[in-house]
C-alpha cells in the first residue's frame, strides 16, 4: 500500500482540497509508486495563513524556554523515529539509506542547537548618554513566516529553517519541494505530536505557481525563506521584497577544489570524491569544479578516476550501493544535457559520461560518475550548476591562477584547499570569494552551531544555521526608560 500524503491546516490533517492529487515515484525504480500527494490551490494556503496569524498572539507570548522545551521534545521523537525518516527519504529522495541517516543525525543536531535558543534570545544592554536611562535592545518575532524548502535535503532543510523561525516565537506556513512531501509530513508530525498548538505550523503542498506565489505574495506573511534554483530564488526575492517582506534566498553554487603542488594527493582525491558524488552530486555544497596546479594534474586525475571506478551506483535501499538516481526524470536531463555540452565544447571524458540503464538500473534515473578533464574557463561546465555527479578538473598554471580560476564563476558557497603551504592557506582564505572554506578537506559538510551561506549569487539574506540563525527571524526593538519621573530635554533622535 502506498502512502497518501496529508497536509495540516489549523490542526487538522486534511487531503486535497480540490480534489487533485499527484503521483510520488521513487527514482530510483519508477515503477514504484509511493502514494499520492494532494494538490492543493490558493484557498488552502489562505486558510493556513489566515490559522497562523491566529495562533501568532498566543505563540509569541509563550515564553522562549517554553516554545524550546517543545523543541527539545521533537529532538526525542525525532530520534524515536529517525530510521522511519531516513527510509522514506531514500525511498522518495534517492540518496543511500546512509546518506539519509547522516542527514537525519544532522537535522538533530540543528533541532539540538536551535531548541537551546529559547533560552538565549538575548538583545543588549547599551549606557545612555541620559542620567537615570536604562537602554536596552530586545528581539521579537517578525510575525507569519513562508518557508519553501527543496528536494535535496527534505529533512535537514525545513529543520534548519522552521526550528529558529518557531524558537522565536513566530508562526509557520511550511511549502516543501513536491519531490519530497512524504518525508516533509513525517516531520511535520514530529512538531505536532511534540505539541505546537494548532496554528503555529501549517503545512501545504501544491505547485509553486499555486502554493509558492500565494505564500510569498500574501499581504499577511511577513517573511519568506527560500532555499532552490536561483531562477526562482531571485523571482521570488524581487516579488517578496517589493511588498517590503525580510527575504532569504539561498541559492545556487559551482564549488571549487583548489589542489596546489605540494599538496597530499590521495588526501585531496578522497575528500574530492566525497564531495562531488555524495548524494548524487545533488548538493549545493557539492565539489563541481577541481582547480590544480599543472604539475599534479595528471596525478590527481589519475587518483580520482580510480576511486570513482568503485562507486555503485543503484537503488539506494540495498546494501552496498554507494550512490543513487538523480531526483527525477527533469533533473536528469539536465545532468545528461550538460555532458553533452561538455563534449561538444572540448572537454576530455576521463570516466562516465553516460546514463545507466542495466538490469535493475533501466527503471530509476541514474547517471555514471563523471570526470571531464581539459575544462577551460570558456566552457558551460566550469559556470554552470548542474547539480549531479560531474566534476570538471581545471588546470591552474600557479597559485594565483588558481585563484582567479576559483574565483571566476556567479556563486560564492562553498570552497576547499590543500596545500601544505599554511602562507598559501591564509593567502587563500584572504582571497577566495566564498561563505564557507575548508582547508584540507571537503567542501561538503557543516556544523549546527556554525553559520551556513554563501555571497554572489549563491544568497540573499542573513546566514542560516548556528546564532545568527534567529537574526532573519527575529526584529530587534531599542528601549529607552527614563527613571527621573521628570520632563527633560534630550538630543537624542
């Protein structure tokens, strides 16, 4: 039996308003289908709107220990329940059983670090130029937030996202990719059993012309955090912000392995092939682009075809197998488009390069591990996000070409060194056009309690994850109180 997804208005679970509903194929054998999820139209979405701002008075006045401890209670059912979610993630996601249990781990690990925040909604106490005036800031919610969330991580995404924005004492109309709504509604339940009074988190699925343009035009949200394509995310910000909303996009990446000389080469191939086939190459943190001082180049690219070679690529449910489909028919078109792209342009194929269609493999969306060697500046290959497992590998003739090369895309996430030269580390750190930077490892991965964005294209917006998380969420008010009992003047504007 398959799973029909229910979405939770107001404290009800209900089915598809309209009466429509859409398949969820497992991409990995198509010819399972998951169950039906409801296609719902603006009317939902205005009802769930409309039951936020409801909840919203009541839930912002719960104290934050309070709306916390609720918090901490998800940890516990997300940790009772954490192979339930990993197993639907692999199932409707692709990624290995594996993967989606890392990707649970660090959900829970957010969950942990943001819960925590309840009891540190701090602002600052300031001196007063005025006698008898205390001065002080303090943070309140910014009031009914949209969140629209992606495919690619259906769980650690929405929790990264609705965790501060509930912390901080706001209400929450939660649109996840259609891709994903199965492992979205296992979350969802996880809140609700941990006890979010009605209201407070709203869950819809539907289409983005639908759901997405009505939550982020809804004169009544006042804020939209958006993690996707940067085709939409910019749509979406120039929209959002014209009705003078807070907006957070996070957006696209071309994330870069810079290999000098000196470096450990079987250190680096290793941490390369992490990043740049994990999940599928299916991240925004993936490593696409390797950029190598000539003189290892041959080596490198020797060291990394061989490991690739090992991956098993098939239905992430089965033991042993070590990468998955991509997500979806769309998507890999998009990855096979962009090989042939990359042949077409001059690009050397060192390994993969085509669609996977044996045995088993016919009825899912795989590609091969995919090296291009020969990648030059001018190619699709070294700017554009293919969000699949290619990698291109650039050759640099020293570290400062390397630099430009690192450099010279749209986006600014993710990046990585190796190098035993610390001058050359700190020169780079100074110099690389990135939000997060790696030294001697990959360009995937991050922690909790640390700060996650990127600059250029990749984002708008304050930083996700860690403190500055509750910045986007949150409005700071100033207090001034004057304890003379007296009328005075002030300059003070």
């Amino acid at each position: 039996m398959g799973h029909d997804v229910r979405n939770y208005v107001n404290g009800e679970w209900i089915g598809s308003a309209t009466g429509r509903t859409t398949p969820n194929v497992n991409p990995a054998d198509t010819s399972e289908v998951l169950g039906t999820v409801p296609a719902q139209d603006r009317e939902t979405v205005q009802k769930a709107i409309a039951a936020a701002r409801a909840a919203l008075p009541a839930w912002r006045s719960t104290p934050g220990p309070k709306r916390g401890a609720i918090l901490f209670e998800a940890l516990r059912l997300m940790r009772e329940r954490a192979e339930e979610l990993a197993t639907a993630m692999t199932r409707e996601e692709g990624k290995t059983l594996a993967e989606s249990r890392g990707e649970v781990s660090k959900s829970m690990n957010v969950l942990e670090f943001i819960a925590g925040e309840g009891r540190r909604l701090a602002g600052e106490t300031l001196p007063s130029e005025m006698p008898k005036t205390v001065a002080y800031t303090v943070r309140e919610p910014v009031g009914v937030v949209g969140i629209v969330t992606p495919w690619n991580f259906p769980i650690a995404i929405p929790v990264w996202k609705m965790a501060p924005a509930l912390v901080a004492g706001n209400t929450v109309v939660f649109k996840p990719a259609s891709l994903t709504p199965w492992t979205a509604e296992l979350l969802v339940r996880i809140f609700v059993d941990a006890g979010l009074p009605a209201g407070v988190l709203n869950f819809v699925t539907g289409s983005g012309a639908q759901v997405g343009d009505e939550i982020v035009n809804s004169p009544h949200t006042r804020a939209i955090s958006f993690t996707g394509s940067n085709e939409i995310g910019m749509h979406l910000y120039q929209s959002a912000s014209r009705l003078g909303k807070k907006v957070q996009c996070e957006m696209g990446g071309k994330n870069a392995v810079v290999v000098l000389a000196d470096a450990d080469l079987d250190l680096a191939a290793d941490a390369i092939c992490q990043g740049a086939f994990g999940s599928t190459g299916q991240r925004c943190t993936a490593t696409s682009r390797v950029v190598v001082e000539s003189a290892v180049a041959s080596p490198l690219a020797s060291r990394i075809v061989e490991r690739a070679r090992r991956i098993v690529v098939g239905n992430g449910m089965r033991e042993g197998v070590t990468m998955g489909p991509s997500v979806d028919a769309s998507q890999l078109k998009t990855v096979l488009d962009g090989i042939e792209t990359a042949r077409k342009e001059g690009a050397r194929l060192l390994l993969g390069g085509e669609r996977l269609t044996g045995g088993d493999l016919a009825r899912g969306f795989f590609v091969a591990p995919t090296v291009f060697g020969g990648v030059t500046a001018r190619m699709a290959l070294s700017k554009e996000e293919l969000f699949g497992p290619v990698l291109a590998i650039q050759e640099a003739t020293d570290f400062d070409d390397a630099m430009k090369l690192a450099n010279d895309v749209p986006y600014g996430l993710s990046s990585s060194i190796f190098t035993l030269d610390v001058n050359r580390v700190f020169s780079y750190l100074d110099r690389i056009e990135a939000g997060i930077v790696h030294v001697n490892s990959p360009t995937v991965g991050g922690e909790a309690q640390l700060p996650f964005g990127g600059v250029k294209a990749t984002g708008v917006g304050p930083r996700e994850q860690g403190r500055t998380a509750i910045e986007f969420y949150t409005e700071l008010k100033t207090v001034y109180v004057d304890y003379t009992g007296e009328a005075r003047r002030t300059k003070i504007y």
